[in-house]
C-alpha cells in the first residue's frame, strides 16, 4: 500500500489514504452483509445493530475517500495555505455519523430489554461473526499502520472505530454462548452495550479530533525531537518558544526562537538559519521557520541585567529561564519563560511581573522594565 503511494518527493498522502479507505469500504460491506443475512435469520437486535455499525462504517470511508480527496487540493488565492484542515472536519462528520447511530440503537435496545422476544440462532452464527470479527481486525490493523506513516487522523478515526467493531462482535458472540447454554434472552442488554460502544468511540474521536482544531500542537515526543535535532547545529543554542499552527498534515508550521552569537554577520546568522529550517523541515515533515536571538550582547547594561536575572531565577521557583532582552532609549524589554501549571490566573501573571520589574528597579533605577511572560507546561 504504502509503496503504490511514492512518489519523487516521498509519500502521496491523499493516494494512500484514498486507496486505504476504498479497502476498508469494501471489507465493510462484506461484513455487515454477512450480518444483515444472519439477522434475517434470527431478528437479533445486537446483530441488526452490529450490522448496521459496519454500514455506518461503509458511509464513514465513503466520506473519507471525498474529503481526502478535497483535503489534498493544492493552494488557490482564498486558501493559501491549503486544505488540508478539510481532514478534520471530515473526521467530525464520520464521528457524528457514529455519534447518531449510537443514541439509535441505545432506544432500540432498551425496547428490547422492556419487551424481550424469542430468538433461535442457526448454528452457523458464531463463525460468520467470528469470520467478521477477523475482518474488523485485520482492517484495524491496516488502518494503523497506514495512519502511523502518513500521520492520517481520518485514518486513526477510523482505525479507533475498527477496534471497537471488533470488540462489539466478540461481545454479540459471547452473549449468543451464554444464551445457548443458560437459556438466557441477552440480546437487548448486549445491545445496549454495542451502543454504549459505538457512543463512547464517536465521542472520543469528535474530542480528539476538536483538540487539533483548537491548537492542541504536537506531542510531547515531538516537541523534545525538534528541539534536540536543531540544537545539534554549530551556531545555534538554547532552542525555545516553539509555537505550532497546524494547517493539516501536509502544512504543520512549527515557529522556534534559538539562540546566535551576536558577533555573527546578518549573513551568516542567515546562512546558519536557513540550512537548519531546510533541513530539519525535510527530516520531519514540517515546515520549520526559526527567530534568531542574539546569545551575548556588546552592551554592558544588557550584559548587567542578564547575570541578575540568572540570580532571581534561582532564588524563584516559578521562571524558568530569560531570553530577548531588548534595550530602547531607557526602557528594557525582557521574555520569560515561566511555569504555567503553578501561575495561570491573570491575577498570579500580573503579580510575578510586578515582583520582577520592583526587583530590576531596586537595581537599576534610571531604566524601566517591561517583561513579557512566555508560558511553559
């Protein structure tokens, strides 16, 4: 799959995604037509449910191979950087769509609960689910895999989807067991199980899903990589303030402040800058853009002000670190990094700007002092 999807410039997102899904539309069908048939036969609820989970998942890759498709379009003048966000809003609609057949399926099946009927199971039931329940889990797999190499997130929806397919049927098989030798009618309450499923994955994925609209930025691990690859240029150092606009997989901006010797020429601090974005945005993926800040300073205030700030960080709990310090006339701006778990309400922000600037006044008298607070989790 994934070799059909190269190109001369690596991997053709769209192509595979696209290729992808048709796989998983058509072993969707194949799967809930098989339950659609055993339902015929038994007038199961769980199974009917079951079945109509996996049409619903036919629906969900339909919509997923159009709004890859629209996702991958290239920039035009009213979107310049792309429409890659259409993925996104693909995976809210597949996610509702699973959201509304859920909230169905639940109402059913406390019917069934309320007015229980006899159902007989042909012998044959247990290993077409089971049959089906290999097809759910291979098509799970497929779509983990792929969605790990392209960083799909309509793939992991519905790799996440897939998954819970698979756990509904063994839980469906399970009941039609304990019927057979317990003589007891499950059915109603398994199915309200199967749509206690199907709600809790279509939540899921709509709060995944609306956390990377809002900003949620990159993981952790990514984050500690960027950073650590582009401290391994000469030249460059105390790499910080990274900033992430996501504009679809294919269109991650990622904006870093890092640290150049400030006796370096325009020239070659843009040399330095340039061969690091370059490279480091083919590596990952990305699209890196860095802010040169002068490390040293050939001003002997600058210089002053830095070692006494190193000294109240120590003495402070909640700054972590100072960067861009910037001297106009008599005023001198300063960033700080500091600790947003420990100070977030706009109160405890003012009162630790306040406690710097009256600490930097009670040494410098004739400048003021505006500090900037850059927050770190």
């Amino acid at each position: 799959m994934l070799k059909r999807g190269t190109n001369a410039y690596g991997y053709d997102r769209a192509k595979i995604a696209k290729e992808t899904s048709i796989l998983g539309l058509l072993s969707n069908i194949f799967a809930a037509l098989l339950k659609v048939i055993l339902y015929t036969f038994t007038g199961s609820i769980s199974i009917l449910s079951d079945a109509v989970n996996n049409i619903t998942d036919c629906a969900s890759s339909i919509i997923s191979i159009f709004g890859i498709k629209l996702a991958s379009k290239p920039r035009d003048r009213d979107h310049p950087y792309g429409h890659g966000r259409l993925e996104y809003l693909i995976s809210l609609v597949v996610s509702g769509i699973v959201l509304s057949v859920g909230f169905q399926f639940l109402r059913t099946s406390v019917e069934k609960i309320l007015h229980p009927i006899d159902i007989r199971y042909p012998s044959s039931t247990i290993l077409v689910l089971i049959i089906t329940v290999f097809i759910k889990f291979w098509q799970a797999s497929l779509y983990s895999h792929v969605a790990r190499e392209i960083d799909s997130v309509t793939l992991k929806a519905q790799e996440k989807d897939s998954l819970s397919d698979t756990l509904i049927t063994l839980v469906v098989i399970i009941s039609i067991i304990i019927e057979k030798f317990t003589g007891k009618n499950l059915d109603g309450y398994v199915g309200v199980l199967v749509a206690l499923f199907i709600l809790y994955t279509a939540l899921s994925l709509i709060y995944e899903t609306i956390s990377i609209i809002l900003g949620r930025g990159l993981t952790e691990e990514t984050k500690h990589e960027i950073k650590s690859k582009v401290s391994t240029y000469d030249g460059i150092s105390n790499v910080h303030n990274m900033m992430v606009t996501d504009f679809g997989p294919d269109n991650i901006i990622v904006l870093i402040d890092a640290a150049l010797d400030y006796n370096l020429t325009l020239e070659e601090a843009h040399n330095i800058v340039d061969k690091v974005e370059r490279e480091i945005s083919e590596l990952l993926g990305i699209k890196l853009i860095i802010h040169a800040d002068p490390l040293g300073s050939s001003s002997a205030i600058i210089k002053s002000v830095s070692e006494d700030l190193k000294k109240i960080i120590r003495e402070s709990l909640n700054i972590y670190s100072f960067h861009d310090i910037v001297l106009e006339d008599k005023k001198i701006y300063i960033d700080i990094d500091y600790n947003a778990d420990a100070v977030y309400s706009l109160k405890e922000k003012e009162a630790l700007k306040r406690e710097l600037v009256d600490k930097l006044k009670s040494i410098y008298e004739d400048y003021d002092f505006e500090i900037i607070l850059d927050p770190i989790f």
